[in-house]
C-alpha cells in the first residue's frame, strides 16, 4: 500500500486541552442537533420507508418533477428503473394515506401506477427496534473487546470516545440536512449497515494508533508519526472510494448508495480529527501526565 507523506504536526505547540476542545465541541453540538430534531420530530433522524412503513408504488409514464408535484403524501424516494419511464416510489407512512388513494392520485395526474406494495407501520417498528439492538450489540462488543485488548482505562476510552463520536457526528449532519430541507438522508437498513461500517473504520485506525504509542518502541511522537503515515492513509483512500461511489451511484441513480457513500465520507472524515486530535490527546495525557507516569 502507497503511504501518503503525512507531514510532522508540532504537537508540542498544542496542550492536550487545545487538541481535544475541537472534537468534544462538535460531539456537543452533534447532540445538542440530535437532541432538537428529536424534539421538533419525535424521533432523533430522518426515518424511511423501512423503519416507518408506508407504501411502494411503481409507476409509468412519469417524470420526477411531476411525481413530487402530484403528490401531497410525504415521499421517501424516487427511484427511476433503468431503460424505461417508470419509477418506483416509497411513500411514508404519516400522512399517506390508503394505497387506493394513491392510486387514484397517479392516474388523476396522467400516471400509469403498474403496481402497489403496502408496509405496516408495525413491521417498521421491528425494524426500528432490530436496528437499535443490532447497532448497541456491535458498539458493546466492541467497546468490551478494546478493554480486553489495552487492558488500561485511558487508552481503552479513548477508542470508546472516537469511536461514539463517529457515528454521533454523522447523525446529526443528517439532522442538519433535512432541517435546512438541502438533502434528505433517511435512516434506512442500508444507513444503519454504513454506521456499523463506520464502527470498524473508527476501531482501526484508533487501535493502530494505540499500538504504535504504547506497545511499539520509539518515542512518542516518533510512534505518533509512524501511525499517521498508515492510518491517515487508509482514511483518505477510503473516504476517496467513498466519494466516488457516492458520485457514481448518484448520476447512475442507483438507490441506497449515495446515501451509503455520503454517512461513510462525513464519518471517515470525523474519524481523522476524532483519532489524531482527541484520542492522541488522551493518549499523550495518559503517558506524561496520568496514570502512566
């Protein structure tokens, strides 16, 4: 693997107060974000069509613009089918009303509506609560297998920290979007799979940076330095991958991946302040000035 040339940051001319009041500060405003939307919305994100219910219509003889102005029930997505003028289109569940009414909509604005698939808010509800329990398992466990790897609390936390913050930060940028109404990015069973993604990401680079510091001989900086020229390697790459596949995904009208490809590029990018500035604070904090000394 090409390593990029990582320059030498003068850590020394920042204190660990300096390196780690960025981080906390946007952790703290992501969930002050999260906290209002959840306020105004019931609900801490943008839910779609596979955590609310609602119905699924596909439809010919459409175009985009004339769906969205067709319809007052609240849309999910529009999804074009390749090579033809149909689209499939996930109503949410609040407000639709029934899928009969829908199809008496389509056809009064000149649509062919080919055919309708109706999700129960309470299958959405299992859905909602599985996703939950999926993603509070995965942060457990490895939040318990980082413990049982560094066997120290500072070090260990310092991956919990990073770690929660990555996926915090991306949470509430969704919030941000569709509050200021630029893009909406639902939560869906794909966005939930990219937050998961977004876990391993974060336990990588962190724990390389762990192992570098504490456990590889060298100075601390000189380890520090070694770590960057790997980790912010595989971020930047990864991040680039991202952007592409978000790019493509997105003229090629690909449903899912943007939205995949989006989480991923603002939690990556998170990841690097997140390692390099809060958890390589409490790492240095830990060997000069805590416990460790």
């Amino acid at each position: 693997m090409v390593e990029f040339d990582v320059p030498e940051i003068d850590y020394d001319r920042y204190s660990n107060r300096q390196l780690a009041g960025p981080p906390l500060a946007v952790l703290g405003v992501s969930l002050l974000v999260i906290a209002i939307y959840w306020y105004i919305h019931k609900t801490p994100v943008p839910l779609g069509f596979d955590f609310t219910g609602g119905t699924e219509m596909r439809i010919a003889s459409a175009t985009e613009s004339g769906i969205r102005e067709a319809f007052d029930a609240p849309i999910d997505s529009i999804r074009p089918v390749q090579g033809s003028d149909e689209f499939i289109v996930t109503f949410l569940e609040q407000g639709t009303g029934s899928s009969d009414a829908l199809r008496s909509t389509a056809e009064a604005a000149g649509f062919d509506p080919i055919r309708t698939d109706t999700r129960s808010a309470a299958f959405g509800s299992t859905n909602q609560q599985n996703a939950l329990l999926g993603l509070l398992l995965a942060f457990a466990g490895m939040s318990v297998f980082v413990f049982l790897l560094f066997r120290t609390f500072v070090p260990s936390i310092a991956v919990v920290i990073s770690a929660f913050s990555d996926i915090v930060i991306p949470l509430a940028i969704m919030d941000i979007l569709a509050l200021t109404g630029l893009v909406e990015i639902n939560l869906s069973l794909g966005t939930v799979a990219a937050l998961l993604m977004l876990i391993g990401y974060s336990v990588d680079s962190d724990i390389l940076l762990n192992n570098h510091i504490l456990r590889r001989r060298g100075s601390f900086y000189e380890s520090t330095y070694n770590a960057m020229r790997t980790g912010v390697t595989m971020t930047l790459t990864s991040i680039a991958a991202m952007t592409v596949m978000t790019i493509v995904a997105t003229i090629l009208a690909i449903p899912l991946l943007p939205d995949i490809g989006l989480i991923l590029v603002f939690g990556l990018t998170a990841d690097l302040m997140n390692t390099y500035m809060l958890n390589l604070s409490l790492l240095r904090w830990y060997k000069f000035e805590g416990v460790a000394r």
